[in-house]
C-alpha cells in the first residue's frame, strides 16, 4: 500500500476541517497569552525602573536619586525599517501560498525564498538592535525595563526563529519537488505560524515603542 | 457547528491585488504610526500636534488594531475560513486583552494606596 | 491486548509486547495507562509525604521532622498531587477514554500524544530527584517571591521546582491541543457535540482551560528563572521589581488550573451517576453550559488568592463578587447531579458509592470556598488550616474520590477484569470516614489560629487533640490505599474466573460497546451516532442487552507506526531544559540539538 492510499483512508473530519490546521489555530490561541502575559509584565515595569538607560528620552526623570536629563535608547528609523520588512514578508508568504496552490513553482519558491530573507533580515535587524542597546548600557539586567524588554522580544525574537527554520524546511521541499498543490497544506500552515508572529509584532512595535 | 465545513481550498480566494492593496495599508498606517509618535515627541506641539498629544495612546491602539485585523482578516483567511478557526483566535485575543488591561489597572489602582 | 490478531499490511509487524513496543507505542490506550500507573506511583510518593508531615504535627512541639525536612514535605506534597498525581490521572482517562467515547481510532497526533507521556513522566523523575541531592523545592507549592530568591533561597530547591513545572508544561500544552483537536474533529458520524458524553464535554472544557492558563505560568516560571540565573529583577523590589506580579500570573494560571483538577472529575461523576441511576443525566444542555460558565469565569477570580496583599476596596469587591458568582453554575450542576439520582433506580454498585461520597465532600468544600470569596472573613483564614480543610475537601473528597469511583467503573474496560466489590464498598467507608477525620478538624485548628505550613505548634493551644485526629485520620487514609492495591492485586490473580464483559454496568456509552480490553484498533467500524446515550438507544432497539462483542481480526485497519521520535524529543526539551540549572549553555545547546534532530526526524518518518 502507498502512502498515498494511506492518506486517503484517513476518513473526514467530524468538522469537515483539516485536523493539522485546527491544531496550528489552537497553538497560537494559546500563544496569545503568553505574549499577554509578557507585554503585561513590559506595561506593568513602565517607568519602575531604579537606574537607566530607560527607552525614551526624558527631560525629567529620577535616576540614581535625582532628577536628571535622560536620554532613550530607542532607535525608532531602525525599527520601523525591520517592522515594515515583517509586514511585507507577511505578504510574500501569501503570495508563495497562492503560488503553491496552483502549482506556480517559480512563484512559490521565489516568494517563499523572500520571505525567508525577510525573517532573517529582521532578526539581524533585532541582533544588531540588542547588540546596539548592550553598547549603551542597557545590559539584560540593568534594571526592570530592560529585563522585561528583552524577554519580550527576545521571545518574539525566538519565534521569529522557529518560523524562518519552518519556512526554510518548506522551502527545500519545494525546491525538491515535494511541495505540489495537494501539499500546499504544509505552507499554509507554517505561514498561519509566520503571519502570528507577524501580527504580534504589530502589537509590539507601538505599545512598545512608540507609546512613551 | 458540524455544518460549517469550508470551501475548498484554492476556492474564493481574494485576488492577488487585494494583498498587495492589504500591503500597501498596512505599510501606510504603519507609516501613521510613527508619524503619530514623532508629532507627539515635540517639544511644544501646536496646531494638528496638539490634538495629537493627549490622543497619542488611543491613536496607536487604533492604528494597530487595524493592522491586525487586516493581517488576521485577510492573509491569515480568517474571513473566508471557518468559523471555528475565528473563535480559537478571537476569544483567546479577548482574554489576553482584559489580562492586560486588568493587570495595568490593578497595578496602577495599588499605585495610589499611599 | 496480546489477543490482538492486527497485523501491519504494509510495514514489519512491530512487537506487540515488551519494553520496546512501550517505549515506541503511539496507541491511546498504552499512552493512557502508562499515565496511569505513573500518576498512581506519584500519588503514592505524594501519601507518602504527607503521612510524614502528619506524623510530625500529631503532637506539639514535636522534632520528628526538622523545619527544613517539613518545608521541602509539604512543598513537594502540593507539587507531585496538583500537578504529577491529579492532572495525569485526568490524563490517563483523556487517553484511554476521549477516543473510544467519541467513536475514533486513535487522538489526532498519536505521536504528539507519546510525546506529551515522556515528557510528564520525564518532568516528574526530574523533580522527584532532588530528594536525591537533599535539595527537594521548599517554597511552597505556589512558590511565592521573593523567598524564591537567590537571597532567601540561594540552594538548589527551587531550581529543581522551576524547571520542573517548566517541563510539566510543555507536556501539559502539548497534550491540550491534542485533545481538543481531537475532541472537534475526530467524532464518529452523527456524535454532535450536544450528543457528546458529559466526561468528554468536561474533558474539553478542560483542555481549553489548559490552553490558555499554562502559557501564563509559563511566563511567571521565565522570570523567576531569569532572576535566580542571570540577575534579572522581575519579583525583587530592590532593582524595581515587585514581588506581587508573581503572585498575578501564578493565580491567572493558578484558579484555572482548580478546575483543571475538577473538572474531569465532574465529568467521571456524570458519566457514573446516570449508569447506576438508570435514566439520563439529568439536565444535560445546563451540565454543558454551567461547565463552560465555570470556565470562563474562572479566569476573573485569581485575586480571591491574594486579598491579604492589600489590592484595595475596587478590587477586592469585583473580585469577591465573581467568585461568589461562580458558586452558581456549580450548584446547577450538583443540583444536576442530585436530579439525576432523583426517583432513579439506583444499583448500589462501587462506583456509585464514591460519585456519592464525591457530591457530599465536594459540596462541603464547596461551601468553605464561598468562605473565602469574602475578603473580611477571608483575611481571618488565609494562610490557616482553614484554607488546608477547604481546599483538601475539593481535591481529596471531591477529585481523589472521583477517580477512585472512575478507577473502579473503567477498571473492567481497561484490564479485562473486574475489581472486587466488596472490597470496594469497604475501602469506600474507611476512605469516607478517614478523610473526614482527617480533613475535618482543620477547619477547627484553622479558626484557631493554626498557621499552612508551620513544622510544629506549642502545647495548650486548643490545637493539641485536633492534630491527633487528623493524624489517626490520615492513617486510615493510608489504610484504605493500601486495600485498593490489595484489590487490584487479588482481582488480578483472580481474572480468569472474574472476566469482564464488554458492557458490565449496562452503559450508555460507546466504550461499552466494545469487548474488554478493546482492540488495538478500537472499533472495527466506526460507529453512527444517533442521539445521546447511544449505547442505551441500541439496547432498547434490540429489546435487550446487547449481544458479547467478538473480537475480530483488524488486520486491514490502518493504524499509525510505532515511533520512538517523541521520546528523543522529549529527551532533548528536557535536557535544553535541566541546561539552565546545570552545565549552562553548552547542555543547553545539547538539548536543543537533539530536539531538533528528533522534532526533524518525526516530522519526515513516515505515519504509516
Ligand atoms: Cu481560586
């Protein structure tokens, strides 16, 4: 017997739904509150930290006992440039998948391919931001701002990762031919994971960054 | 819920210029969103900056809840799959939503208590 | 099971016996003994430790135990019953059950479901062998900040207590997507999900429960890492951190994980109750919905643990007012439960003895509960005996004697023979008395004064003889436990002439339907469901009892490979795990390795 015969023997599903998508859907339900339970803890440290640096410039601001001229670590232009490159791979990946499920192999490998330089391009981006903030003083434990920062995007980070490893396995099998319009599932299901990671960042980036 | 099957798949599926329309959005509110932030950082903000300043948090909120609709909406297929999928990513959502907020009044509500 | 004739069509028949075919299975029902057996050790481990810790308060001012042996007791006491005996019994009966009441073949990851097994089972030796290095986690089974600072606790324990659950967690997400996608889309034809068993419906609930509270603690367990290895903040106020946040996320995961515990227990009652009732659970669609209520109130509760921090009258009064709230949909469903029992004609048969005993004990600490959801009368009890009496009367009288009833009802399904009556009804009374001996004269010592998790008290206290009872109590506690494996092991003896038919207790599920044990395969055809009850509905069709079920060969049924993949996965994510608390980032990297090599291979191995 054939794997294929194997997998059509699977009888359908009491939702009529895929059972592998459903489980990508329930996982990243759950993902929501542990991002919650991150951005809270971020919300909750605002401006409790004990010493700087601190994110944001701040004419007024009580460190080391005094009030004092603070400067912010934030690099806002950066940022926004590995944001908008998050997004627009977000876009790429859709069209990889439409391009998977008519059987467009230049479009979905040539897509699919982006999207992955996307992903890696924005974890440089954040690399060099961590790396950038390390140079300014704001070691993972300087204070609570920074803590909760960099588990907050390291952990974004981390997915972001995970999704660029999972893209790039779907990618080799597209590359070797394994990846034909009845498979599209295995792309679909990893670019669910990867525009997830995608729309959290879009919760990030102005809670995090751009509110003061 | 047993008969809310979806389409099959490759099946209504928006047109390629309705993502790249959805990617030009999302770009130009994201594009909102720091302009927003860098007329609020003014130093003496007058005329539309005014406006701007006290409404910065409301404004982002907007601007990025946007952005996630659309992403959720459209490249995630949210509006055209099933419901069932709708459910296990919006109920979670609202939970994590009032965990936050709840978490940031309780903290700031113990803030007070001298 | 090695009756089964099932041969693989198209791949080398895989051993069907031996440490090898466990260690690979990918069946349910494997998987959902083997959680079992796991969980009854560590309930025993965890009877252990409180037989120690009992003995030391039976009089004052005793030196049986020192202060440093009682914390680690009680702390690991909490731990191995929440989380390594209750949960993986629920397991246990979400493996074996879940498919075979839902009419499948098998849950919808079967490897993510071994998966899930090592890495519990993993997680649980790992935690229990701190007792080897005279380092067992103290804290607490809430492990609050900041005594689990590297200042107040600079020692191994809570080490061992962080990574730990850290690992208990991955099993537990894991094993939720899995059954709730299971749940949804692996129903037979026409088992609607309003047609769905009661235990199925809890059992979901609980999944959802699982889903969205563990990801939060497992949040709270990164920061208190974090703190202790590498000198972050988050729960110490002198680098601005606040040591109450740990006490908002442990209960936003906290509460929820109460109805973790007893929910599925619900559900076992509800399935027991209606069988030996002889007419339907009464109330099914209320049962359905005040589960679903119960659950989602849940998660606006937590700060009823937390009173005592001074939160303020807005909200100690919102949070009051949802837990008193959530004391009406669990009286819906015990006013259920006594409705189903209503004008019944009861068989007084071992099960129904402990879904008795379940709603009496449970509806006591029921009633303590709403106690506490007052903050004025809550500030007399927190952090007394008071809270110990309550909470034990809900998880010993309510969940422990539910699955002893679950352990007695499905024990002739899962082994093919039955337990002994009598010795069941005779465990049943020392077990009830016992446990309120045990339970009961804490609430006394509580309003007295008796602080939670103090090594001793002084004499003349008004404490001295209701200690000594609740010591004689928890004797018989371990009297009774010990008659149920003398039950299980003389009942084992006697199989041959005790076999169990496929449908001993007239059921109405689709379990029953099925010979004892069921096949490997479960159900030769995958049965159509027409309404509730549907193992009542063929009976009456019939005009009688059913007749015995053949077991038949299965051989062109298609059932997934074996896979030893998820273990070496599991091995990995531990091993990444156990990095931070030992050999830093090189056994980190190790872990991570060889999970990744696992996670590739299982993805490319063939399903079969
Ligand atoms: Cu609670």
């Amino acid at each position: 017997m054939s794997h294929a015969d194997a997998h059509a023997m699977h009888p359908p599903t009491a939702t009529g739904l895929d059972t592998r998508k459903l489980a990508i859907w329930t996982f990243i339900g759950s993902e929501c509150l542990f991002f919650a339970s991150l951005i809270s803890t971020y919300l909750v440290y605002k401006g409790k930290s004990l010493v700087g640096p601190l994110p944001h410039d701040a004419s007024q601001c009580m460190l080391d006992g005094r009030m004092q001229q603070c400067e912010g670590v934030f690099e806002i232009p950066l940022v926004t440039f590995g944001t908008a490159v998050l997004l627009f791979s977000s876009y790429f990946v859709v069209k990889a998948l439409s391009g998977a499920q008519r059987g467009n192999r230049k479009q979905l490998i040539g897509w699919l391919s982006a999207t992955v330089v996307g992903g890696l391009f924005f974890v440089g981006m954040q690399v060099y931001e961590f790396y950038h903030f390390f140079h300014k003083g704001l070691g993972y434990t300087t204070n609570v701002f920074s803590a909760s920062f960099y588990t907050l995007t390291g952990f974004h980070g981390t997915h972001v990762t995970l999704g660029v490893i999972w893209l790039s396995t779907v990618l080799v099998l597209a590359i070797r031919g394994k990846l034909p319009p009845e498979k599209a599932l295995n792309l679909e299901l990893a670019a669910l994971y990867w525009h997830f990671v995608d729309v959290v960042w879009i919760v990030i980036f102005p809670v995090v960054y751009l509110m003061k | 819920m047993d008969g809310t099957s979806t389409p099959a798949e490759g099946h209504t599926h928006p047109t390629p210029a309705l993502y790249l329309r959805i990617a030009v959005v999302l770009f130009v509110l994201t594009a909102l969103e720091v302009g927003a932030y860098e007329v609020a950082r003014r130093e003496s903000p007058a005329g539309l900056a005014a406006i701007v300043v006290p409404l910065i948090v409301p404004i982002l909120l907007v601007l990025s809840a946007g952005k996630f609709a659309l992403v959720a909406m459209f490249y995630m297929h949210l509006k055209q799959d099933s419901k069932i999928f709708s459910g296990l990513f919006v109920f979670p959502l609202l939970l994590a939503a009032v965990i936050i907020v709840a978490l940031v009044a309780l903290f700031s509500v113990v803030h007070l208590v001298p | 099971m090695a009756t089964s004739a099932r041969e693989h069509a198209h791949a080398p028949a895989p051993s069907k016996t031996g440490l090898w075919s466990w260690l690979t299975t990918v069946d349910h029902k494997r998987i959902g003994i083997l959680y079992g057996a796991s969980a009854f050790i560590f309930f025993l481990i965890g009877g252990l430790e409180a037989l120690l810790i009992r003995w030391q308060l039976r009089i004052p001012e005793n030196n049986f135990l020192s202060a440093e042996a009682y914390n680690q007791l009680f702390t690991m006491h909490g731990t191995t019953m929440v989380f390594l005996a209750v949960m993986p019994l629920s397991a246990m009966l979400f493996n074996y059950l879940i498919p075979l009441m839902i009419g499948a073949r098998d849950v919808a990851f079967p490897r993510l479901n071994a998966f899930s097994y090592w890495v519990f089972i993993l997680g649980g030796l790992f935690m229990n062998a701190s007792f080897l290095f005279n380092a067992a986690p103290d804290a607490g089974w809430f492990g609050y900040a900041n005594l689990t600072s590297k200042q107040y606790s600079p020692g191994m324990n809570v080490d061992f207590w962080v990574i730990g659950l850290q690992i208990l967690g991955v099993a537990s997400l894991a094993a939720a997507v899995n059954f709730f996608v299971t749940i949804i889309n692996l129903r037979a034809p026409g088992m609607k999900l309003m047609r769905m068993p009661m235990f199925v419906w809890m059992s979901m609930i609980t999944q959802v429960l699982l889903l969205l509270a563990f990801p939060v603690i497992t949040v709270a367990l990164v920061f208190l890492l974090t703190d202790r290895m590498f000198g972050t903040g988050f729960y110490i106020p002198a680098q601005g951190g606040d040591p109450i946040l740990w006490q908002h996320l442990f209960w936003i995961f906290g509460h929820p994980e109460v109805y973790i515990l007893i929910l599925p227990p619900f559900g076992i009652v509800s399935e027991i109750l209606p069988v030996f009732s002889r007419k339907p659970l009464f109330g099914y669609a209320a049962m359905v919905f005040s589960g679903a209520f119960i659950a989602f109130l849940g998660f606006g509760v937590w700060s009823h643990h937390m009173f005592s921090t001074g939160l303020g009258p807005i909200a100690d009064s919102v949070f009051s007012l949802t837990t008193m709230l959530i004391a009406i949909p669990t009286g819906v469903k015990i006013f259920n439960w006594i409705g189903t029992l209503w004008g019944g004609s009861l068989q007084m048969k071992t099960p129904l003895y402990y879904a008795l005993g379940f709603i009496a004990l449970f509806v006591i600490g029921g009633l303590s509960g709403v106690m506490h959801a007052s903050p004025p009368a809550d500030l007399q009890q927190t952090d007394t005996y008071f809270v110990v009496a309550h909470f034990h009367y809900v998880l010993f009288g309510g969940a422990i004697f539910a699955m002893v009833g679950g352990a007695f009802y499905w024990w002739p399904k899962m082994f093919g023979y039955m337990l002994r009556e009598g010795l069941g009804k005779v465990q049943f009374w020392i077990m009830f008395i016992a446990m309120n001996l045990t339970f009961f004269p804490m609430h006394y010592a509580g309003l007295h004064g008796m602080p939670r998790r103090t090594y001793t008290y002084v004499a003349g206290l008004g404490l001295d003889w209701l200690n000594l009872v609740e010591t004689i109590g928890s004797l018989g506690l371990a009297v009774a436990f010990t008659l149920f494996m003398v039950n299980i092991f003389v009942s084992f003896r006697g199989r041959k002439a005790n076999p169990a038919p496929a449908d001993p207790w007239n059921g109405a599920t689709l379990e029953w339907s099925i010979p004892s044990p069921p096949q490997e395969f479960n159900f030769p055809e995958i049965p159509t469901v027409e309404g509730r009850d549907p193992l009542w509905t063929a009976k009456r069709k019939h005009g009688g009892p059913l007749p015995e079920p053949k077991r038949v060969d299965g051989s062109n049924i298609h059932l997934p490979n074996p896979s030893y993949w998820p273990l070496v996965t599991a091995i990995g994510m531990s091993i990444m795990l156990i990095g931070f608390m030992a050999g830093g980032l090189p056994v980190n990297l190790i872990g991570v390795a060889i999970l990744f090599f696992g996670a590739f291979r299982w993805a490319f191995e063939p399903t079969g």
